[in-house]
C-alpha cells in the first residue's frame, strides 16, 4: 500500500519531532503491528512461519513476534541467529549454505545455545561433509536443508538436475548431519501480475512436491520445506501442505519498492528516515540530509526512496551524507524543515542504522538497537 497524503499527517505524524536527530532511521510501532498481525491472519496460523530477521535485525521486534506465537525464525548471517538466540528465539534456520569459518562458527553456536534448535541450508556434497566431520568432532549433530534453486540462480540445485538426489542422500547418510527436508527462495516469482505470481509459485511447489515423493519412496523423510518471501507468500499461505513453512521478511516493514510492486497486498510502509533540508542550492533544488549512508545506494539513482508528499521529488544526487531533490515544491522548503523519506528498500537501510526511533501513537517514545547490523557478535 502506497501512502497518501492524509496518512502522511494522521499515520506518519510525530508530535515531537524537534527531539530527533536526523538523519535517523524511525519505526512506526502501530503500523508494523498491523503488519504482522496481518502476516498471522494470511498464514492461517503463527505456527506455520518462520519469517526472515534480515529486514529487522532486532532483539526489540524479535520479542514482539515471539508474542505473537511466531516461534520459528529465519537468518542470513551469524550475527542475526545469535541476536535471534539471545532474544529468546528456540528454533533458528540459517538460510546460507556453511563454508570456510562458518562451519566451526556453526559448532560454536550449537555449543553457545545448546537448547535453540538450529539449521542451515546446503547445495554441495563437499562442504556437507565437512560439516559433519567438524560436528561428529565436538559430539553434536545438525540439521540441514536440501537448498533448491527454483530458478533464482542465486544459490541451490535445480529440482530437475539429478544432482539433487545424490545431494539429498549426503545429508542422509553423512555422519554429523541429518536431512530436514528443502529450502527455496524464489524471487523469480515475484511478478505484479498476481495471476502470473501464482502460476510460478505453484509450478515451483509442484516441482518441490515431486521432488519430495522421490525421497520419500527412498526413505528419506522431507519433515519440511520452507518457502519463499513476501512477494510468494500470501500464494504459498494458501496452500494448506503440514511441511510447508513460510518465510517472508519485508512484510514486517513492508518497504516503498513492494508497495509499489504488490498493490494486492495491504502491507504499509513502517520504517521511514527522518531527514532535513540543509540547504537550497537552487530554485527548484534542495538537498537534504539522507545520503546513502543513511538510505541504501543498491537501488539505481532517482529510485531509492520516496517522499509521498512530493510525487514529482526526482533525486538528482546522492553523496554520503548529501541527497538532492528536484522538485516543484523546492520553494516551500526552507533549510531545517524535515520531512520523510520512505526508502525502496529498507532491509538494506536497517543495516546503515545502529539504532531505530520508535515512534507510537504519533509520539517517538524512544529507541531500538539494531544489534545484529554487524558482522559478528560473539560466534
Ligand atoms: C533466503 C531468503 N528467504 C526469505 C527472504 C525474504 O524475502 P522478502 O524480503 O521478499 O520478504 C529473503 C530475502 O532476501 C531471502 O534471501
């Protein structure tokens, strides 16, 4: 959902603004509860989860999620299943396949949290079997996910390549490790037509399903198969399969470039960044305070960001700490005026931020740490 410019005054209103620094990433506490109460309400079912941390990165939204019945979790790094496991988190999957250090950091996190049960994902005989060797060494054993390449190409085995076969009976058989069924990500299915949007989701479980039969008439039990992120989801949720896990991760602050992507969906925007002008360059020119070490560079220029109460804003520069706006409305903006920019995509901007403005029922009530933003934390 795009946001309008009576929600900009009513929603996305902070009565005391003055106290906050800029620029300064901020969370909108009531819109990302409707958010994930809105992601239970499409699951059918909290159980059925295990939404990405990625986007977040904090032990503040972790715990709200934990109350609200989401128990499983997903992660792309160390840092966001340590930060997960000292929120309380008991059931972590590291959706990356473990190489190089990552495999002793994998026994080092089973020895740290001997109680969270804790899985990653795998594509590739060598390195399962280093896996197994480093847990049969430190007397442990772990659980691990076939990662299937549904036609992403960014990591994973194709359903159709006979690889996956051999690949799925390593983690059978290898000592240390245990196969715990699949793992897909499938961007690729993340068209605006929602009718197209479907048809790719379904050809891409039927593809898992079918994989699924094959192992199983081995032996080989598939206890689950975790699926997707938010552009998939709300097709995956209505499948009603008991080994089928849903992972969406923007949904909790559902960025700019969705809103735009998935007018089906009524997720709304929760995260903006509070920048101010700081100077007027030229007559239909500010620049403001939103660099891209505030506001994620990674999409291309001029589509980085929003500010909904200036449709025609074109973003004509961006330095570390400078952004410049063209735009009509240059000449109602004087320099220490705010405003907010709704970044395009927010999972990147949280990992710019240290720490997030709580905004609740119009008032900036006070901050959360964004504690897994860094690369490591302990392990
Ligand atoms: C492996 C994996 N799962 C889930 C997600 C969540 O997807 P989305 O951000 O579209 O909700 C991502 C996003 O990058 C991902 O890489």
């Amino acid at each position: 959902m795009v946001i309008n410019a009576a929600a900009l005054e009513t929603v996305y209103a902070i009565s005391n603004v003055d106290e906050m620094i800029s620029p300064s990433m901020v969370v909108f506490k009531d819109v990302m509860l409707r958010n994930l109460d809105m992601m239970v309400r499409i699951a059918g079912d909290a159980s059925r989860l295990r939404p990405h941390c990625k986007t977040h990165k904090m032990a503040a939204v972790t715990e709200i999620e934990l109350s609200k019945g989401v128990v499983k979790h997903k992660a792309a790094t160390f840092a966001e299943c340590e930060m997960l496991a000292m929120a309380g988190v008991k059931d972590i999957l590291l959706s990356y396949n473990l190489v190089g250090p990552n495999i002793r950091r994998a026994v080092a996190f089973k020895q740290a949290f001997p109680n969270v049960k804790f899985m990653a994902t795998a594509d590739h005989i060598p390195a399962i079997k280093q896996l197994g060797e480093a847990m049969t060494a430190a007397g442990l054993k772990m659980e691990l996910l076939l990662d299937i390449n549904p036609g992403f190409n960014r990591t994973g085995i194709s359903p159709t390549n006979p690889h996956a076969m051999d690949t799925y009976r390593a983690l059978v058989e290898t000592p240390g490790v245990w196969a715990g069924g699949m793992h897909i990500y499938d961007a690729n299915n993340y068209q605006f037509d929602l009718e197209e949007r479907t048809a790719g989701v379904h050809a891409t479980w039927n593809a898992a399903k079918g994989l699924q039969e094959k192992f199983e008439t081995r032996g080989w039990p598939v206890p689950r198969i975790v699926c997707g992120g938010t552009g998939s989801f709300p097709v995956y949720a209505a499948i009603n399969d008991p080994v089928l896990e849903l992972s969406p991760g923007t949904t909790v602050f559902h960025d700019y470039s969705y809103a735009e992507m998935f007018p089906d969906m009524h997720f709304e925007p929760a995260v903006a960044v509070l920048t101010r002008v700081i100077s007027h360059p030229l007559p239909d020119r500010v620049t403001f305070d939103a660099g891209h070490k505030s506001i994620t560079p990674d999409l291309p220029m001029g589509n980085r960001l929003a500010f909904p109460d200036m449709p025609d804003a074109k973003q004509v520069l961006q330095n570390e700490e400078h952004l410049g706006i063209e735009t009509s409305h240059a000449a109602k903006l004087s320099p220490g005026d705010h405003r907010l920019a709704f970044p395009r995509h927010v999972c990147t901007t949280t990992s710019l931020h240290d720490w997030a403005y709580v905004v609740d029922g119009g008032h900036m009530v006070g901050r959360w740490t964004i504690s897994s933003r860094t690369r490591e934390i302990t392990i």
